[in-house]
C-alpha cells in the first residue's frame, strides 16, 4: 500500500512524493522514479538493496517492488 503526501509542480516538471509500505507496493510509471529510505530495516528493490543514505534511480515504466532483506543479506 502506498500513501501520497504531497505533489510539487514547477518549471522542473511534477514531483510526488509518496510513503510505500514494505512488501505491499508494486510500482510502474510513466514518470522516472526516485526512492529513498527513511528509517527501518534494509530492502531489496528490483533485486537492489536499498539501506539509509542510499537512492535508487528507476526510468520510466519500471516496475519494482520493496521487500524485506533476508536475514543475513547487508547491502
């Protein structure tokens, strides 16, 4: 499930800025895509890890989904 927290527009185009949860957010668009992780465990997204200070870059219509790392897994 996702949540959507605010939308931004200017001359840079749109930006959403949207909460995933883990495991429950599959997400393809039309627009490049731009993740980053708050607080929490470490995911895997698209077969990536994805841990604090760390950002992953998607292009248009890729599809991903965040998942728990397995126990062991350090990004």
């Amino acid at each position: 499930m996702s949540q959507s927290i605010r939308v931004f527009d200017g001359r840079f185009g749109r930006l959403k800025l949207i909460e995933v949860k883990t495991g429950l957010a599959v997400a393809e668009s039309a627009e490049p895509q731009v993740l980053y992780k708050l607080h929490g465990a470490d995911l895997t997204v698209a077969g990536m890890n994805l841990a604090r200070e760390q950002i992953l870059f998607f292009n248009p219509g890729t599809a991903w989904e965040a998942k728990p790392q397995a126990d062991g897994e350090r990004s």
